[in-house]
C-alpha cells in the first residue's frame, strides 16, 4: 500500500532536533528513522558476511586437506560440502552485497546526501527490513530442517532442485527459495523507497547533475533490481510449486521445461551484478574525489556510462547459458553484447583514473581501499572477456576460472567496497573516528591474502578443473600434486586473510567507544551529508539545506579552501 | 538525454547489424545442431528472450519520456530548475 | 599456454588454445598498461605540502579525449575478440561435420553411460557396446555424440577435447569431436547434480584403430546368433 | 565557474509525481516484469507441447469468460469515471468508486465459479502443465484483484468520511487500472 502521510511532519525551519525521548524498542528495534534502518541491515549484514566467510573456510580446508576434521565444523560430507558452497553463494550475494551495499549504505546515505530528514515511505522502509530480517531467520531455519540445508548451487537448476528425490533436502530447498523470495520482496520494498525519495526529496537548488554519484547508482541500481526481480520471482513461485505442490512446471516428463528456469534465473542474475557494482562503483568515486582533491573527471561521463550498463546489463544475460542446450545461434547476439558491455565499464574505470590526475592524493584508510578496488576490479573485469567470448566459454564454463573472475568482482564489490565506504563513513555513521593505523594493518592483511586466493585458482581453472566438486582426488590425473599445491596455498591465504578480519572488528568495536570524537567534516567533503552534524540526530540537518553547486568542487582556483560545500552559499 | 540516445544508437547500431548478419545465414542454413536439438519451443525461447529483454528498457523508456513529457506541462517549456528532470542550467 | 596444464586432443582443441591466447594478449596489454597507469598517476600525485591539486573537470574536448581514446581502442578489441570467439563457436557448436561413428552419452546421478556401437557402426542394434564411466574413441575419426540425461542437469566436460556441453533431461543434445591424439583421460561432471556430483568421474580412453578392434571384438556381444534373431 | 544562482528557498520541491503514485507507478513495474515472466514461461511450455491443451484436458471457457472480463473492464471505467467526478466534487465519487467496488467483486466470485467447474471436469493444479499455468497465473492475478478491491473499498471508506486525499485515489486507482489491463493480455494468451 502506498503511505502518503510522512510519519513526522517535515522538518521546521529551525531548531528541529529536540524530538522527545524514544524508547529503546521504537529507536532500536523498530525504528523509522532511515539512519537506524540503515544500520540494522548493516549489522544484519555483517553478522551474514561472517557466517558466509566461516562456510568458506570450511570449505576450503576440506578442498586443500581433503577428508579432515576441519576444526569448528568437524567432517565435511559431500552433502555438507554442496551445502556450504550453495549457502556461501547465496549468502554472499543476498544477504550480504545487497544488504550493505545498497541497503544499509542507500538507506544512510540517500536522504542525507540528498538534504532531507527521511525517506518518503518511512513504514514501508521498516517494512522493508523487517522481512529482509525474516528472510535471514528461514535461511536460518533452512539448516536446521530435516533433510539439511539446500545444496543444488545458489543458482539452484531444476530438476535437482525441484524435486526432493533427487537432491534430498524436502525441506531445507524449500525454505531456501521462499528465504530468497522474501528478501527480493524487501529489496523492492527498499528499492522503490529509493527511487521515490531521490526522485521527489531533494534539497531545493539539487539539481540532475548536482545528485552525488554514489546516489545515482544506487537508485539505478534499484531500478535494474526492480525490473529484473519480477520474472525470478515469477520463477520462485513456479520452482515452490514443483517442489510442494507437486506441479510439473521444470519436469520434461510432465511437459515441463528445466531450461526455462535459467531463463528466469540469469534475466535476473545477471542484472545482479551490476546492482551491486554499480554501488560500489558510486562509493569509490565519492572517496577518490575527496582524497584526491579533484572534482571527478566528467561527471557526466560517468553518468552516461552507468545508463549504458543499465541498459545492457539486461541484454547480456544468456552468456550463462552458453552451454545449456540453448539455440547455438543465440549466442552470437550474447557474445556481441557481453563484449559490448566492458566498454562503459572500463569507460567507468578509465574516469576514476583520469580523476587521480593532477590531484592531491592522500592514501587514508578510505583512500586505499577505494584505489584497490579499481587495480582488483579491472582484474575482475578483463578476464570476464574470455567468459563472455562464446568460443572461450566452452572450456572456461563452470570451471575455476569462473569462480575466480566472479571472485575479483564481487569481492572488491562487496567486501572492499563495503570497507572503503565503512571506514570513509564511519565518523559520521557513530561519530568517532576509526583508528587509521589499525585500518591500514588490516587493509594490507586483506589485500594480499585476497590475491592469494584467487590467482592461484585462475590456473586451476585453466587446466580444466570444475566447481563444486568437494574431493579432487577422485581425479587422479586432473590433481597433480602441483595444482592440489595451489590449492593449499589459496586455503592458507584464505586463512590469513580470515585472520586479518579480527583487526577490523577489534578497531570497529573499540572505535565505537572509544575512538577519538569525529568533528562535523573530518575530510573536509563537500556533500550534504558531512554538513550535519556526527552523527546525525533524527531529522538529519538543523535547517534543510540548499544547494548551490554540484558535489566535487574540490580545489577550485581562488579559494581559501580546497573544497566548497554544496550547500555554502558563496 | 537525447546525446546520450543518439550515442547509444550510433555504438550499437553496427553490433546489432552484425548480429542481424550473423543469425539470418543461420537459419537459412538449417544446420544439422538446431535440428538435433528437437525441441519444438526454440521459436519460443528466442521471442521470450527478445521479449524479456525489450520489456524493462520500454518500461523505463515509457516512464522517463511520460515524466519528461509532465515535466514540460508542469512547468512549462523551459523547465524550471527544482523539476526533477530539467536539463542543466550552468549560469557562465 | 593450456597444453601444458592439460593436454590438447581434439582436433578443434587448438582453435579453442588460440582464442583464449589471442584474449590473452589484447585484454592482458590493456590489463597491464591500466594498471601501470594507475599506479603511476598514485606515485605521481601524492600529496605535497603546499601543492594544491588541479582543478579539471573532464568535460571539455581536449580532456575527454584521454577516456574517448582508450574506450574506442577496447571497443576495437572487442571487435577482434568478438570474431575468433564467433568463429570457434561456429566450428565446435553450430556447424556439424558429417560422422563416421555416432556414440550415445548418458548422464544419471551418478554415473555416465555411454552407448558404442559395435561392429556394425550403428547404434541401436544388438551388437551395442555399453559402457559405464569409460568411453572408447578411436583416434581420427569424427564422432557424434547424443547427450541426455536420465534424471538432473548434468554438463559433459572433457578437458582434453575443450569440450563442454550440459546434458538436459528430455532433450538429445547432439554434438561432435574427432579426436587426435591416443591416450586415457580423466573427465568429470560440470553441473552440480547432487551429493555424488564429485564423484561422477568418468575416462575417455582414445585408442589406435587397432586397439580399438581388439576392443570392440572382446567387448560386443558377439553372439551373431543374437544378432540373427533381432534383425 | 560562476554557478552562483540565487534559488528560492523552499522547504521541500514539488514533486512531478506525488509520492504515494510514484511509488505505486514503481511498484507496477515490477509487478508487470512479475506478469511478463510468467507469460513467457508459460509460451515456453506450450511451445514444448505437440498438443494444446494437452490430451484428455478440457478446453478453458472462452465465452464465459468473455462476458468476465466484460465486468472487470467496466470497473475500470467506472473508476475513470469517478476519478472524473472527484476532481469537480470528491463527495460525487463515492457511488462510481462503489460500483467499481461491486464489478470487481464480480469479476472474482465469477472467476471462482469458473474454478469450481473446471476442477469437477478434472483440471487442476497437478493434472498438467496446462492446468499448472493456469491456477498460477489467472490464481496470481485473482490475488492481485483481491488486494486492488480491498484497497478500492478503504478508498471508499476514506471517501465517504471525506478525507480521501487526491494523491492517495490517484496511486489506489493506478493499480486498479493495472489488474484491469493486465487481464485482457493473460485472456488472450492464456484461454485462447
């Protein structure tokens, strides 16, 4: 239902923040305020981050010492191994890149940015993360039912996943789609609160090219993610039938199709990267510009080549299926169309480095995790070229090398572009600042590990090695000693790297009470959300402000100052 | 807008054209692979893919051009610098 | 640069090796001339006291042309890329060459299938050889093969060949290989089809002419008897 | 870089679109890429069958329904219409809005008749792919008729109590109007 009343008036000129004393429920638990629901899917998220980094391990301890009791999990049997790999998946990507990235980040950032005191539908963005949260409590569930967890892949292709005989979870595939479909459901909920908000709440004077980018991808993102939910969700409901009801929708033996559910699944699966990249993508642009001194390198540019991701992020899509028995002649259209697509992203990449030019760089925490997310990313994004190119794909297809290359894009995604807008935001978010040394230690432990992990798997891929195989012995010529060798070494990185994560919690949790008290603009940015105070009370800003001027007016000649707020009048 | 339109429509016209190309020969050829797959819906994979792929870009397209269209009668046709989609105004 | 991991055995297995490695040099000098831009651009413009940075916007012409250029030259690329990848797919996937022998593949969980035929080079006669996990080729002749599956998704995946295509229930998938060189290989399922997914191994075994005979007398059933009475 | 412009200072923009319709118009959207999924999969899985309806299912009953999609189309015009009264005078509205009310009800108590009829010559949810698609599909856009007369009926309510505000009808009709012209695409490729 759409909420037309705003739940608190809009704010008075003047002398806004005495709101009366709230109680712990309706300011914790059952907020309205965007910054509070911001920071429940942030701690959702991160709370999901480490369950999906213990299955990783668990994992990889079983692939590089096969057959051990891996300590915390104990024996990793075929079933828990497809469980693990399934779940680390879905978690990743669900319950942990679209949570922080475009959640918890969206719901802070948005009316702040923008200069407003909440979001347009208040309710409907509790709503949102209510059953988001719901959605983590059936995953939940998912493992505890009998039968265990669902293990078919998070892309979960029929028939293995439509019908209990064959993947022997009744319960636990179930409980997984219907987690899956509410947290969609949420994202929407979230999403259209997004849209609507930057659409109709921005501060008076903010016009199309004064928005911040990182506000603009999230909004795009929110429309990418809006249209392509719809037939995956279409798909749940008829995979939920098959599965329960006993329709034959996926079953060739009653008519049904089982490549029609990758249909479904990659309209929306592939669009899903990009809803997450383009976030991140938003993020570091806002921190290099402040490190860096420099206003972005053609605003505009960037802007136009996030329109043209969006718009061919949704004709990309069959390259997943270049293998599964689709028409030979389709993939043609996808090669020519994948391949079309690394054009506005390397343009993207090609203007933040351009940015760096002439500028004055200051290599903080923030400022080295958004720069390693363009060295990682354009990794990432190069050797998907041999994924998208249809003759390549037929070696490379569910091989290591996949996993690898979707490793250096959701990982510089989701974990490194969560940092850099963590330890960027952080003063504002709880108002102390994070220990910078602590920050760096932790950022050289997570790096190099992290290329640790995956360099060495791009090589196994490349000898021909498949995913989601829990015991390479079986395979005696293909798992040589030197490539169980590799696999060794990106288990032990793996580790190392794991490690390094207990840094950043230490620094968060000390941080947050005892870190130094963070002025209103410790890095002296121009946009809207470091002219309210740290942290921002409910209502955000004293007085609405106005704007006067695009958001990267850094280093602007014949200034006093280096930069030059949006909202300064002069 | 319309730059990045006219953009857009030069970059993918000739990629479009060659995948025209590239398909057409395609079917004239009846090769033996498309056969032997013998499944009567490929016709339906191809228009549903062509259909789900055009659908959310004319949506979009649809509400963009309905809110620009607003735009103009709202404010008049010059749009005035709080409307949400007015083009930039940058005061030399 | 594959033939080193794992051996090239088919016969557009060097076709497959040349696309990836003409991927390889395009993508990986721009890969490496961006990264050393980057971090030059990083050593270059660190912050110096009393050194502002520059005020740029990137809008006009002369600037735009450091992102125009670089795009259109990926762009470029992607064009070359875009023909050897449509041209190996055409070879492998879409064009079939005419067949000496034809073999029937069989996914099930957990175990492949595979149907020779026997003496008389036709399948779907008595003198079938069935087989599970191991499959016979003879070296140099064009094979097609029939994939299907029995229950879930399975992907038939032979790295020697570079070859992959899934097996999908209630569809013949048909295909082609020609192998080129002798040898025993080990190959797996690629599509995850449920707890035993890692244990679906099988072998392609090539043989020389000869050793195939032999194989293919000790193996048929040879009862012509049988054979008599089924025709 | 004078971009110095003197604006006037308001509180909050005048939104293009009201934000409970914005909203709404988003939420469509979605819920038509929701419609479009399922259509093309149901094409799919007829193009896979040699014969459709499959044997031994009944034929859906085109003309009844016909006369089905009749009501739900007047509906939307009386909405149209009552969206037309309201702007001279909201009080006006309420019995158009009612007699929208009242044709949608029909619309769905008929849709249920039709069930009980089709499940007594024995399609159902299970007996093929046919009758699958069909529950699913004419069951999803039933429950989204359900959900748009509920929300017609508190507009109502609100209307006759005189505090129904412009924007609130305009998002509430926005997804009447979206059930009512979904229905004729899923007669067309469904029954048909």
């Amino acid at each position: 239902m759409a909420e037309t009343v705003p739940s608190h008036p809009p704010a008075p000129e003047e002398g806004h923040p005495h709101h009366e004393e709230m109680s712990f429920w309706s300011k914790y638990i059952f907020p309205l305020d965007h910054k509070m629901i911001g920071m429940q899917y942030l701690f959702t998220g991160i709370a999901m981050a480490m369950v999906g980094g213990f299955f990783a391990y668990t994992f990889r301890m079983q692939l590089a010492f096969p057959g051990i009791e891996v300590p915390g999990w104990g024996l990793v049997s075929p079933a828990d191994y497809n469980a693990l790999v399934t779940n680390h998946g879905a978690i990743m990507i669900f319950w942990v890149a679209m949570p922080v990235l475009i959640a918890a980040f969206g719901n802070f950032l948005i009316p702040l940015m923008i200069g407003c005191d909440d979001m347009v539908f208040p309710r409907i963005n509790r709503l949102s993360y209510q059953i988001f949260f719901l959605s983590v409590l059936v995953l939940i569930a998912s493992f505890l039912v009998e039968g265990g967890a669902f293990g078919g892949a998070w892309t979960a292709y029929p028939p293995l996943s439509a019908k209990a005989e064959y993947s022997l979870t009744p319960l636990g595939s179930s409980l997984w789609l219907l987690a899956v479909a509410l947290e969609f459901v949420a994202f929407l909920l979230g999403g259209i609160n997004f849209i609507t908000t930057a659409m109709n709440s921005r501060a008076p004077g903010m016009k199309m090219y004064d928005i911040p980018i990182v506000v603009w991808m999230i909004v795009l993102a929110s429309i990418m993610f809006m249209l392509s939910v719809g037939p995956l969700v279409a798909g749940a409901v008829m995979l939920f039938f098959d599965q329960q009801l006993g329709t034959g929708f996926f079953d060739p033996a009653r008519g049904g199709d089982p490549v029609l559910w990758q249909h479904l699944f990659w309209f929306f699966g592939h669009p899903e990267v990009y809803v997450v990249l383009l976030p991140a993508m938003g993020i570091v642009a806002e921190i290099i510009t402040v490190f860096a001194r420099k206003k972005l390198f053609a605003y505009k540019t960037v802007l136009y080549t996030a329109f043209g991701t969006g718009i061919l992020s949704f004709t990309v899509w069959a390259h997943h299926q270049f293998v599964a028995g689709i028409d030979p002649r389709m993939a043609h259209i996808f090669t020519i169309t994948t391949l079309l697509i690394s054009v506005p992203i390397a343009e993207m990449c090609f203007v933040y480095i351009a940015t760096l030019y002439g500028g004055s760089i200051r290599l903080t925490t923030p400022m080295l995790w958004a720069l390693a997310f363009i060295a990682e990313f354009l990794i990432g994004g190069v050797t998907g070229i041999f994924l998208g190119a249809s003759g390549a794909d037929i070696y490379f297809h569910d091989s290591y090398f996949v996993l690898a290359h979707f490793h250096y894009t959701f990982f510089p995604i989701a974990i490194i572009g969560f940092y850099a807008g963590i330890t960027y935001w952080f003063p504002k978010m709880f108002g102390r600042m994070l220990d910078d040394r602590l920050g760096k230690i932790h950022f050289w432990g997570t790096i190099i590990p992290f290329n640790g992990i995956f360099l060495p798997l791009f090589i196994l891929g490349l000898a021909g090695q498949h995913r989601r195989i829990y015991n390479y012995e079986h395979f005696p010529e293909l798992a040589t000693p030197e490539l169980q060798a590799l696999r060794v070494l990106a288990t032990v990185s793996l580790l190392v790297m794991l490690g390094f994560q207990l840094v950043f919690l230490v620094n968060f949790v000390r941080s947050l009470r005892r870190g130094e008290k963070a002025p209103q603009n410790p890095w002296k940015a121009n946009t809207l959300e470091w002219q309210a105070p740290s942290p921002p009370p409910h209502g955000n800003f004293a007085t609405l402000p106005t704007v006067y001027r695009g958001p990267y007016e850094y280093s602007v000649p014949g200034r006093a100052e280096d930069y030059w707020p949006q909202n300064a009048p002069e | 807008m319309g730059a990045v339109r006219r953009r857009l429509r030069t970059r993918l016209a000739g990629p479009l054209l060659a995948a025209a190309v590239l398909v057409a020969p395609g079917r004239a050829l009846a090769c033996a692979v498309c056969a032997a797959g013998e499944t009567n819906n490929r016709a339906e994979f191809i228009l549903t893919t062509a259909f789900m792929t055009a659908l959310p870009l004319l949506l979009v397209g649809g509400v963009v051009l309905y809110l620009r269209a607003r735009a103009r009668r709202v404010h008049g046709a010059p749009p005035s610098p709080t409307s949400a989609l007015e083009e930039p105004r940058r005061v030399a | 640069m594959i033939e080193r991991l794992v051996a090239s055995a088919s016969s557009y297995a060097p076709d497959i090796d040349g696309l990836i490695l003409l991927i390889a040099v395009l993508v990986g000098f721009w890969f490496l001339l961006t990264e050393a831009v980057f971090f030059w651009l990083i050593l270059r413009f660190r912050a110096r006291d009393g050194q502002r940075a520059e005020y740029i916007t990137g809008e006009e012409k002369s600037q735009k042309r450091w992102i125009t250029i670089p795009h259109l030259l990926v762009l470029v690329c992607d064009i070359f890329i875009v023909v050897g990848a449509v041209r190996v797919w055409y070879e492998v996937k879409q064009h079939l060459p005419e067949a000496q022998q034809t073999v029937r593949v069989i996914g099930q969980q957990w175990a492949w299938s595979f149907v020779h035929p026997g003496p008389d080079g036709r399948l779907d006669t008595a003198d079938d050889i069935k087989t599970v996990d191991e499959l016979h080729l003879q070296k140099d002749v064009t094979y097609h093969f029939e994939l299907t599956s029995r229950d879930v998704l399975h992907s038939l995946s032979i790295p020697v060949f570079r070859l992959r295509q899934d097996a999908i229930p209630g569809r013949v998938i048909r295909g082609w290989f020609r192998p080129t060189k002798t040898g025993v290989h080990d190959f797996q399922c690629a599509e995850i089809c449920g707890i035993g997914h890692g244990i679906m191994a099988a072998r392609v075994i090539i043989e020389t002419p000869d050793e195939h005979a032999a194989w293919m007398a000790e193996h048929a059933p040879t009862t012509s008897l049988a054979a008599a009475a089924v025709r | 870089m004078g971009k110095v412009v003197a604006l006037p200072v308001r509180p909050r923009r005048e939104p293009l679109l009201p934000n409970g319709v914005l909203g709404m118009l988003l939420f469509v959207l979605a819920e038509i890429m929701l419609f479009a999924g399922l259509i093309s999969a149901f094409l799919v899985v007829k193009g896979l069958a040699v014969e459709w309806p499959p044997v031994g299912q009944p034929r859906l009953p085109v003309e009844e329904t016909a006369f089905n999609t009749g009501a739900l189309l007047l509906s939307g015009a009386a909405l149209a219409w009552a969206q037309a009264r309201f702007r001279r005078a909201p009080s006006t509205a309420l019995r158009p809005v009612l007699l929208a009310v009242a044709l949608g009800g029909l619309f769905v108590c008929f849709q249920g008749v039709e069930w009980v009829g089709l499940v007594r010559e024995g399609l159902t949810l299970r007996s093929s792919t046919h009758g699958s698609f069909f529950y699913l599909i004419v069951g999803l856009h039933a429950l989204h008729a359900v959900a748009a007369i509920l929300a017609l009926g508190w507009a109502a309510l609100r209307l006759a109590e005189g505090r129904l505000r412009q924007d609130t009808f305009a998002s509430v009709q926005l997804f009447w109007y979206f059930v009512v012209g979904l229905w004729p695409i899923l007669y067309w490729q469904v029954y048909f």
